[in-house]
C-alpha cells in the first residue's frame, strides 16, 4: 500500500510542473499579444494622425487653389469693368471733343461767309432797284432830261464791280482722320487679346527665410527660369500681423531693388510676421502678381549694448546707446551676439568729426578700454575711416563715420579658426579674412566715443 501511494505521489508531481510551465506559456503569450497589439493599436493611430494631416494639408492646397483663383476671377472681373468703364468715358470724352472741334471749325468757316452773303444780298436787292429804276425811266423818255439820264448811266456803271467771294478750294471742307491700318478698333482689340496673363503660382517666390537676431534675411527666386532677370525689380513686403487670413492684413514695403534677398530688421522676437515678394519688368509701373504670403518668426533677440557701462547711456530696449560723459569708455554688446552668417549695422543718430581713436568695430572678447582696440583679436573701422586689423591698419579707407552714417559688419565662417569680414560704409566695401579663436562663437561689438553728442543705433 506504501508503494502504490508513492507510486501516485511521483506521476502526479511530473504533471503539476507541466501544467505550471503551460500556464506560465499561456501567460507569456498572452502578455506578448497584448504588448503587440498595444504596439499596433498605436502605430495604427500614429498612421491615422499622419493621415489626418495630409488630409487637412490637402485641405489647406484646395483651399488655397479655390481661393486665389476666386480672387483672380475677382481682380479680372475688377480689371476689365474699370477698362469699360474708363474705355467709355474716354470714347464719350474723346467724341465729344472731337464734334466741338467740328462744330468750331464750321462756325469759324461759315461765319465769313455768312457776312460776304449778306454784302451779296444787299448788292442784289440795290441792282434790282436800279433796274426798276431804269425801266421807269424807259416809259418817259420824252420827258426825262439828258443829265438825269447821265446820271443814272454814272450809278449804274458804279455798280458794275462784284463783290469778292471766296473759292471752293479756299474754304474749309471739314473732316476727320482715324488710324486706318490697323484701324483703332484694330489696335484696341490686339491690345486686349495680349491684355493678362494667368499664372498656376506667381512669377516670383520666397524659397528662405532664416532667422537673425531681431530680423529675418528672406530669399526669393523667380519660377520661370527661361526669363531673363535682366531690367527686372523685387518689392518685399511684411505685415506684423496677427489675422488668420493674410487678406485683410496690412503690408508694408521693406524694399525694393535688383537683389534677391534683403535682411528684415527691427523685429521683434517670438512673434509672428507675414511676407510676400512681387516682380516687375523694366517699363512697368506696377509690382505683380505677388507670392505665397509666408508666415515666419525670428526667436532670436535682437542686438543690444550692455548696460551699466560708464560714460553711455542705453535707451531703447538696448538699441540706443548715447555717451552722457567725456569719459573714454569702450561700449560692447550684451555678449558675444555676433554670429557667423549675421551682420550687425551701426547707425550714427548724431555725431560727426570724431578723431582716430574713436570708432567702432568687433572683438573676440569684451573690451574695457580703447587701447585693446588695437591689440589682436579686434577688428576696428577709425571715426576717420582707418581700418585696424589685430591692431595693424589696413592700406583702404573708408569714408569718415559722420552724422547720420551706416556702418554695417557681416560676418561668415571660412574655417574653424576663420571668419571673413565685409565692412560696408556710405556704399564702400572692404572684405577681410580674420583669424579668430573659435569661428563658430559669437563676436562682441564694440564702439567708442569721446564727447556727449554721439548716439549710436545698432540693429
């Protein structure tokens, strides 16, 4: 009986431990399905949010195709009502000049002939009379006397003479001249057939806009590459505007000219702006059709002095530094703001006649005093137009920083441990390669001036 209950205890043992590892299987399984399926579920409803953004991206395009040819047909809708419209009071305006003219022609003609009329009708009737008269005298002749006979004779012969009229060929014979080939119908008609031309996007595009500190430098290029750019003309606009439909934003223009981009400046960071380019041949006076309207948005700060130096004054969110003393201070920028790929413009609010030792420039490091101003790692632009490269003046000259004068820095990465620099005064350049700790770090920049009546902007 021992041995049969020991027998029972050893087969049941094999199968419970069978049945645990079953059931742990199971469990593994069942946990390997549900992470999958989470996995799935999830990659499944990462593909609908995919989905449902290339559904509102299609969206946004039919809304965009719909909406600017609505407008199209409305601006060649606009265009032809005003050309009728104008076309017709200039017809009326051009035909009724043109019979005033007619009728002031006539009535300058007829008049003269009007009065040589009435000299012939006085003529006439006085002849008639004169023949009456005759044939009076012919029904009495045996009593009439011999001189009143002569005397009749006398008048008659007087009244011989006619009076003077003008030729057909000397009076006027009025009419009027059109073009006749082509006729002015024909010439209105060409010009209507030539007149628009509809474009699937417009001739010019923005293709870049990178943020700078304050500002956004904003590239364009023109779609059609077979068109010469020869004689042609940009015009950016912006708005700081925050309306969902760029349609009724306001724009304002920030440049015009050949170039292909212009840096946007004085803006404020975080914030969003709307731009939008349009082009024009030489000849027209008029800019369009214009691009895309972009929204974009620099978050980075715009330029600023450092507060707190002695001597100057900062006003203006940092922008405006004034010098209150005549304390020899060197003003630099909150930091090294200066990257490469930037620029920094000067503008001289009020100034003029400064000497050697005044001007401004930039530095690797913060500047304390105008003797590290020609040391190396400083390159400085003279109040008189000199140019310090790591303390060694340069053979060029630019024009004497003066009231009123811009004075701009860009700055781009040749290597690791070079920058090159291009220093742009009153529409002169000078370009220079400088060697640098580190080009990738920003760049203090600096200026110095001796008396009160400088104001410094930078942007």
């Amino acid at each position: 009986m021992f041995i049969e209950q020991m027998s029972s205890n050893l087969e049941e043992k094999p199968s419970s431990a069978t049945e645990r590892l079953r059931e742990e299987y199971r469990k593994h399984v069942q946990t390997q399905i549900s992470h999958d399926l989470v996995d799935t579920i999830a990659s499944l409803e990462q593909h609908q949010e995919q989905l449902q953004q290339l559904r509102d991206q299609l969206s946004l395009a039919k809304t965009q195709v719909t909406n600017s040819a609505s407008e199209t047909k409305q601006a060649v809708n606009k265009v032809f009502d005003t050309f009728l419209s104008t076309l017709t009071e200039t017809v009326n305006v051009r035909r009724q000049q043109l019979l005033e003219e007619v009728e002031q022609v006539e009535e300058e003609a007829v008049s003269p002939l009007d009065q040589c009329a009435g000299v012939v009708v006085a003529r006439v009737r006085e002849t008639m009379e004169r023949v009456e008269q005759g044939r009076r005298l012919q029904k009495h002749p045996g009593v009439l006397a011999k001189d009143t006979v002569i005397r009749f004779q006398e008048e008659a012969a007087a009244m011989t003479s006619l009076p003077e009229v003008p030729a057909l060929c000397a009076v006027a014979s009025v009419s009027v001249e059109f073009p006749s080939n082509p006729t002015l119908t024909q010439e209105v008609q060409e010009l209507v057939k030539e007149a628009g031309r509809v474009s699937r996007i417009g001739p010019v595009q923005i293709t870049n806009i990178v943020e700078q500190p304050g500002s956004l430098l904003v590239s364009w290029e023109e779609v059609d590459e077979d068109v010469s750019d020869d004689g042609i003309e940009f015009c950016l606009e912006f708005s700081h505007s925050a309306a969902a439909n760029h349609h009724s934003a306001s724009f304002h223009t920030v440049y015009v000219g050949p170039d292909y981009s212009f840096l946007v400046r004085d803006l404020k960071a975080g914030e969003p702006y709307l731009l939008r380019v349009a082009s024009r041949r030489e000849g027209s006076s008029s800019f369009g059709p214009w691009s895309l309207v972009q929204s974009a948005v620099t978050n980075i700060s715009h330029f600023k002095w450092k507060q707190g130096t002695g001597g100057w004054s900062v006003a203006d969110d940092g922008r405006l530094a004034s010098k209150i003393t005549n304390d020899v201070d060197v003003l630099h920028s909150d930091g090294p703001l200066l990257k490469a790929g930037s620029s920094v413009l000067f503008k001289v609010m009020s100034g003029g006649g400064g000497i050697s030792d005044e001007g401004v420039g930039l530095s690797c490091q913060p500047v304390t005093g105008p003797e590290q101003l020609l040391l190396t790692g400083t390159l400085f632009l003279s109040a008189q137009g000199c140019v310090f490269l790591d303390g060694v003046s340069r053979v060029t000259r630019l024009p004497a920083i003066q009231d009123k004068s811009q004075v701009s820095f860009a700055v781009e990465k040749v290597s690791s441990s070079k920058v090159r620099v291009y220093i742009e005064s009153q529409e002169k350049q000078v370009t220079y390669e400088w060697s640098v700790p580190n080009a990738s770090e920003g760049l203090y920049f600096v200026a110095t001036f001796n008396e009160p009546r400088w104001k410094i902007s930078v942007h």
